[in-house]
C-alpha cells in the first residue's frame, strides 16, 4: 500500500492508507475469478470430451452465449435499477414470429423483407419493454409481477400467431447475422462486440448509466436532482427490450425459423450470468464486464454439459450445482478484501484460542443476566481497522447499571462503529468485551441480545411494510399457550402501553411507513425499551423528536436508571449530555482520549477534548442589509397539511422556520421546490408569478433543496462522492449524453475542497463517509447548480459541533454572496444563532414572527409560540 497526506481543518497532516486492494480492484478480484472457472469447465469438459477443444465447439459457444450476452446486457441495466424482467424468454419467441411472418410477406431474399422484418422484430421487443417499464416505473406494479404477466401475455400472443408451427424464414440478408460473415469474423461475433461495447459506453461514460445507477441506488434522492425515475424505468424496459429483438434475429438466423416456444427458461440463465457478474438484485451495483464473464460462463457449462454423454437429469443437476459453486465462489472472494478478510478470521481464529472466552464463560456470563446479578458491562482495548482506515485503536469503555454514560466525538471518531461491535455487527480485530469481568464473544446481534443490550441507531432500522407492533415485537414475538401461534392480542396491548408512556397515541395497527421520522424514532425508542434490556445505546435519539418528546424520552430514560438499566447515550447536543448524563466518554479519530464524571466537566472542555481546539460561537454571524426580495409565497395552503403561509425571503437573509415536528415546516418547503402539490396559494420569483411542476423545474428557476432525511433521500450511497455532487448539473456536463468525465471530475473537487469534505478521494463511495461530511456532500452538490435560494432542512442533524461549525461558516458566506437561505431546525438555539428572521408554525399555521434585530428572541419565546400560546 501508498500513502499519501491530506491536511486537516487545523492544518494537521493526516495519512490515508491507499491498498492496492481497493473497490476497483475488488471488481477485478471477481472477474478473476470468473476467469478462472471459465477455463476450469473448458479444462474439465476438454478432458471428458477430447472434441471440445474444437473450432466448432468454439463457434458452438459463440452461438450459445450470443442470446445470454446480448440479452444480459439489457438486462443488467434492468437489474441495476433494483428490477428484473422475467418476459425476455417469451419476448425472444415473440420477437422472432413477429420478424419472420414481416420476412414471409415478401419474396425469397428481399432486402424491403429483409430490412422490415429486422424493424419489426426489434419494434416488437421495444413494444413489450415499453409496456413493462410503464406498467413498472408509471403505474408502480412489482417488476417481478408484471414481467411475469408479460412472460405469459407475449407466449400466448406467440401461439395464437402462428400456433404450434414454426415459420420458416428464407431470407439470407435477415439471417446474415447468425449465419454470414463480415470480413473475417462471423456476423454474431460482430453484433456480439457492438452491443457489449454500447452497453458498456452507455453504462460507464454516459449520463443514462449514472442516472441508472442513481435509480437504483436512491430513486428518492434521484428525483430530487432532476432525474425522472419512472420515465428511465421505461427507458431500460425499452433498451432491454431492444435486446430481445436482438437476441431474437440470432436465435431465428441459427434454425432459419422462428419457433414459438423459443427462449424457454431463459430468463433464468439470464438473470444467473448477470447475478454471477457481480451485478446486486438490490440495485445499484453492476458491470458488463462482469455480465460478459457471467453469459461466457454460462453458455461454456450449457455448451460443456451438452457435449456430455449423460441423463437429462443429471445434466440439470450437474449445471445447477456448478452455478451454486460459482455463485458462492464470486461472493465470498467479493465481499471483502482479501487482507482485511485474512485479517479478520485471524483476530477470529486467536479469540477463539483465548481460554477465557470459552462456552463455559459464555453460559456463566448468561446465568449472571438470566438471574439479573449483572453489573458492569466492559469493553477493553478495542480495536477496529477497516481497509485505508484504522477506525478503532485500543478503546476502553466502562458502562455501570444505572447509569447513564454519554459518548460523545466528532463524526469519524469511532463511535457507531464501538457500538456496533458491541451489537455483534462488527467483530473486533483485538480488546475483549466482559460482563462482570467474564469475557464473552458477541458474534451476531442475537449474542448481544441474549446478554440484555439493544442498540437504536441514528440510522432506523425499522421494517417500512410491518405494523408498529410488529416491529416493537420483532425477534421477541409473543406466543399463546401453545407455544406456536403469535399471540398478537398481548402483543398489541403491550405496545400500546409502552407508547402510553411516552404519550404517543398512534395507531398500533398501522404500518411505520406511515409515519414521519420524528414517529418513527420514537417507535424505535419504545421498541429498545421494550426489550428488557440491561445496557441500552441510544444514537442521537432526539435528532427527529420534538422538545415535549424529548422531556418525555428523559424522564423515561431517568426511569429505566432507578430499575437499574444502563444507558449508553451519543449525542452532539451538549446541553442534553449535561442534562442527562452521569459520566461521559470522548472519542476522537478512533481513540480514547477521556473519560470523567459530568461533574468534573464543562461544555468547553468537552468541546477541546473532542475537536483538539477551542470552539467559539458556532452559530456567530454578522446579520447583513438584506437585499431585494427573491421569492414570496401567498397564502399557500396544502388540506390538511398547512394553511394560508405567507412569507417574504431577501438577498442575504437567513430566514428561519422554527416549531415542533407535524407543524408543517418541511412540508411547506416540499411544495416550493415540487416535490409535493399544494392545492391552493401563489409563489413568486423575483416578482413573477410562477408555477413549479417539479424539482428539476425548481433547479432550473434556481432554488436548492437540502432535504431531513440525508441518507433517505440526500444521498446515493452507493455512489462516490464526485458522481453524488455533480448528479444535479449532470446534463451541463455531457454533450449529447457523453460525459466531460475531466470537467465532471474538476467540478467535483472544486466542491470537495471548497467545503473541506474530508474523504480520501471523490472516487470514495459516499456511503463510507461521516454524517458530516454526506452532509457537506449534499450541500455541495446544490451549490454547483449556482441556485440563489437555498432551502436547509434541519443541515446539521446528526452530526458533531466541528463539522456543524463548518456549516454555519458556510451558511455565513452563502449570505455574504447575497444567496438567501431557508432553515429549518428543530434546535432553538441554532434557529436563534442562525436567522436573522423566524417564522414558527403551529398545526400547520403561522403562530409567530420574530426579526432578530427588533425582538430579544429566547428559546422560551419560539417554544411559547410552538406549543400555539399567544
């Protein structure tokens, strides 16, 4: 491995670790692999059939991969965008009958025949992906059920065309593809070459591969930039399509017919050569290369196994189990690097080795928590180090029942990381975890439930599509008598008791899908609490929770510690640690650096000890002339969401919206940029009337939109850092769908280093990055659009006080460059700092308006106004 150094904010050099074992070289560990088994069967079947070392099995090949790699092209962009097409065995069928009685109607070799019958074979297959990618991306039907009708609709279609009869077609111009030759490469090797280097042109270097990737990455955070998911779904539905016909004019140019019952279970052997390319089932992920590994896998076993004097059974057998061994295979050398694995089941292997963490150490470690003798929960010298990134180096942490003990550093310290080895997320790579000074092996979150720990982590991990109860109940389900059947009365009368307590009147039935964020994070509290757990980590619980609710959280929390619960509490708000915490613990670039009752401590000391300087007013701006005004809003109203909102917004004025989660606040700001409708009101821009249909209409106008839920709808995490910035401007960076990939890149680390991003490269995956900076990441990228209103919900949730002072000073030099900001924020002290004019909602109403220069603002007057008292 290389290093190189970067400097920090305080101008400290910081070394990454750059393994030459990176992201991009895990793609081609897997094509490696791939490779490698390609010439395994070819060297197996070889010796078992001494013929298949022969020009003819390697034109037989050809033919045989031909279907599955044109096809396979089209269909990885389907799969990317988290779909799959099960009708592409049935559209080659359609396709080929549609072509071949357009030849028919015309003599022998006509090239008219000929050229309309390659037209209606690959009209025929756009007409099916159209319909698919309509009834997918418009109307919202499962790909899987709709692909499934289609699968049947085009069969059936086929049959009723030409019955059970083939259809012959003698039209060598039309099946010059399958049986000629251009030059001195066969015509298929041709088409093969042209549709692999498109898709891969398509995929790589231009913009309709990266909206796919952002498609399937976060169709959310994609239709915010601009990108029209639905109409890109029925765009790859379409170009997939295409491929069938492709696939289609081969598959007739091989039997010079078109058979009706062609292409039979070959969306199975397509979506395997995809899936076998490394391209993920959950979107977002894939390659050509790797589908062009996969087909050329897949038609070397069909092709093998064919020449192989055995039963038809076992010739199943045979290919299935092969195609389960090459799936494990690609897997298990993909998912991770090889020296982060090596490493890995090192540590593993030495724990197992340590006489103290025996099966005898666990049960007796169990028998203190069955018999809630436990005291004190451990963890010593913890160590964690993922590739380029030492997270963790020899932590300490001591957690006492009854207590509470705040955990605290900026985001990148290593906090959630700590936490998720003690959730059986991660495994340590050296330090122990002890309970009562008996260490135990926590190597799944079962293990660490059965030791009485929950962790509620700041991202929620809630199931969208089950009920509330269900979800509080999840992994713990209660059962009747006959230990069998869920008992869902108990079940439902339990949690709404637990919600009871903290004054949640919801409806246990409902989905939590249902719910805003705020809801969902206090269903996620009540679910730990529920838990009888004896140590629990709360992750920033209050960063979507109103200021009653967070009362409401404490005195739950002051509860749980007089029963003799531990709570581990991460936050970044320094006025609720000081609240509620006993002792406090500070991490800072993987290390410990202190820990000490809250007694001993102050705010600024906290604040040294977890940035390495002094902090002063982070919110500290000088409130400037505001300017013309730029947008004004009418009595915008949206039934039953807001009423009659009236506001004026200037040049260089920050003005703030302040009031409790449900008041309306986000959801008027989604009207304004078009991601939601409103049913009555005006918006005006620079004192013209206008009509936003949409965010990329909005973008176009010049307002930005920083929306709550960073990782919800911010961000693709899948994504690198340089793509996710420059995905709103992606159009101005292509000429006609190209990608400018040195203008895309330039762009992008202008960004980077204008908002001291910290990240190792723009080609980082942005899902690796600290909360901060994701953060950072999103502003930038709306900052590139050179908008003159910017919209912030809630910009510094969730992350630390360092990288929430950088915001602020990048909030302050928006204003001095006359841009006009919007905030929305739940913390009263920021909306304080911050704006130089709230408005606070109440219900859906305006209950205040507050100018900083005319009114001493408290946070005892926001909340006062808030709660709806005049």
């Amino acid at each position: 491995m290389r290093p190189y150094k970067k400097r920090n904010r305080n101008g400290v050099s910081i070394v990454f670790k750059r393994f030459k074992i990176n992201d991009i070289d895990a793609q081609k560990k897997k094509y490696m692999v791939l490779s490698a088994f390609i010439v395994l069967m070819m060297i197996v079947f070889s010796i078992i059939s001494p013929t298949f070392l022969s020009v003819q099995t390697f034109m037989n090949l050809i033919m045989q991969s031909a279907s599955l790699l044109i096809i396979g092209i089209g269909m990885t962009f389907v799969i990317i965008t988290a779909n799959t097409d099960l009708s592409v065995g049935s559209q080659v069928a359609l396709c080929g009958v549609a072509g071949a009685m357009a030849v028919s109607s015309f003599p022998d070799n006509s090239i008219v025949g000929a050229l309309v019958g390659i037209m209606a074979t690959i009209l025929t297959g756009s007409a099916v992906g159209l319909f698919n990618g309509f009834m997918v991306g418009v109307c919202g039907v499962n790909s899987f059920i709709t692909t499934l009708a289609s699968m049947t609709l085009a069969r059936g279609l086929t049959l009723v065309i030409c019955g059970d009869a083939r259809v012959a077609v003698n039209n060598t111009i039309y099946n010059y593809m399958a049986q000629g030759k251009i030059g001195m490469f066969p015509g298929v090797v041709v088409l093969l070459a042209a549709v692999v280097v498109l898709g891969y042109v398509l995929l790589n270097h231009m913009s309709f591969g990266r909206r796919t990737y952002a498609v399937g990455g976060n169709p959310t955070a994609a239709r915010i930039v601009g990108i029209n998911p639905a109409r890109h779904i029925i765009l790859v539905f379409a170009l997939n399509g295409v491929m069938c016909g492709l696939a289609a004019i081969v598959t007739v140019g091989r039997t010079l017919s078109a058979q009706p019952l062609a292409g039979l279970n070959l969306e199975f052997e397509i979506i395997t050569a995809v899936v076998l390319g490394g391209t993920s089932l959950m979107g977002g992920i894939g390659t050509i290369t790797g589908t062009l590994l996969g087909a050329v896998l897949m038609g070397t076993i069909s092709t093998g196994l064919g020449m192989v004097n055995v039963p038809v059974f076992f010739n199943y057998l045979l290919k299935g189990i092969l195609i389960l061994l090459a799936v494990y295979s690609d897997i298990s050398t993909a998912e991770k690097d090889k020296r982060k694995l090596a490493k890995t089941l090192k540590a593993q292997k030495r724990l197992e080795k340590t006489p103290l963490e025996s099966s005898d150490n666990w049960a007796a470690a169990m028998q203190r928590v069955k018999n809630d003798e436990h005291k004190v929960l451990e963890l010593s010298g913890i160590s964690k180090e993922f590739p380029g990134v030492k997270a963790l180096e020899n932590v300490s942490l001591k957690i006492k029942r009854g207590t509470v003990h705040a955990l605290v550093g900026e985001n990148g310290a290593g906090k959630s990381t700590l936490m998720k080895i003690l959730a059986g997320v991660y495994m340590r790579d050296e330090g122990a975890i002890l309970v009562d000074g008996i260490p135990v092996d926590i190597k799944s979150p079962m293990d660490s439930q059965k030791l009485g720990i929950s962790v509620i982590y700041q991202e929620l991990e809630l199931v969208p599509e089950l009920s509330v109860y269900s979800n509080i109940f999840l992994g713990k389900e209660k059962t009747g008598k006959n230990g069998i059947l869920f008992d869902t009365k108990k079940m439902k009368k339990e949690a709404e008791n637990l919600l009871h307590k903290f004054g949640l009147d919801i409806n246990v039935n409902a989905k939590t899908n249902k719910f805003t964020v705020g809801q969902r994070q206090m269903i996620e509290i009540v679910k730990a609490v529920g838990s009888n757990s004896f140590v629990i980590v709360m992750d920033e619980p209050t960063s979507s929770i109103t200021n009653a609710d967070k009362e409401k959280l404490f005195d739950t929390i002051r509860e749980l510690k007089k029963q003799g619960v531990a709570i581990i509490y991460i936050s970044h708000r320094m006025q609720e640690i000081f609240e509620i915490a006993d002792e406090v613990t500070v991490l800072r670039d993987g290390k410990h650096i202190m820990t000490a009752p809250l007694n001993e401590v102050n705010e600024a000391d906290l604040v040294k000890h977890m940035v390495g300087r002094e902090l002063n007013n982070i919110y500290g701006r000088s409130h400037l002339e505001p300017g013309k005004t730029v947008l004004e809003v009418r009595n915008l109203t949206k039934r039953g969401v807001f009423e009659n909102i009236s506001f004026t917004l200037h040049e260089s004025e920050v003005l703030g919206f302040s009031g409790l989660i449900g008041a309306g606040r986000s959801e008027i700001m989604r009207c304004i940029f078009g991601l939601d409708k409103y049913d009555e009101g005006e918006i005006f821009l620079y004192g013209q009337k206008v009509k936003i249909k949409n965010p990329k209409d909005a973008a176009r106008k010049g307002i930005a939109f920083v929306t709550e839920d960073r990782r919800g709808e911010g961000i693709v995490p899948l994504m690198s850092v340089g793509a996710n910035i420059t995905m709103p401007i992606l159009t101005q960076l292509c000429t006609a769908g190209w990608i400018r990939e040195k203008e895309d890149a330039k762009t992008a680390q202008e960004y980077v280093e204008r908002l001291q991003i910290k990240t190792p490269s723009i080609k980082q995956s942005i899902g690796n990055l600290s909360g901060g900076n994701q953060q950072k990441c999103c502003i930038a990228k709306w900052l590139a659009t050179h908008p003159r209103i910017i919209i912030l919900d809630e910009p510094t949730k969730g992350i630390d006080i360092g990288a929430k002072e950088e915001i602020h000073k990048i909030v302050d030099q928006l204003v001095r460059e006359k841009y006009a900001v919007i905030m929305i924020s739940s913390e009263l002290p920021e909306i304080i700092g911050a704006c130089d004019n709230i408005i606070v909602m109440y219900e859906g109403k305006i209950s205040g308006e507050f100018n900083a220069d005319k009114t001493v603002i408290t946070q005892e007057l926001l909340m006062t106004s808030a709660a709806g008292v005049n």
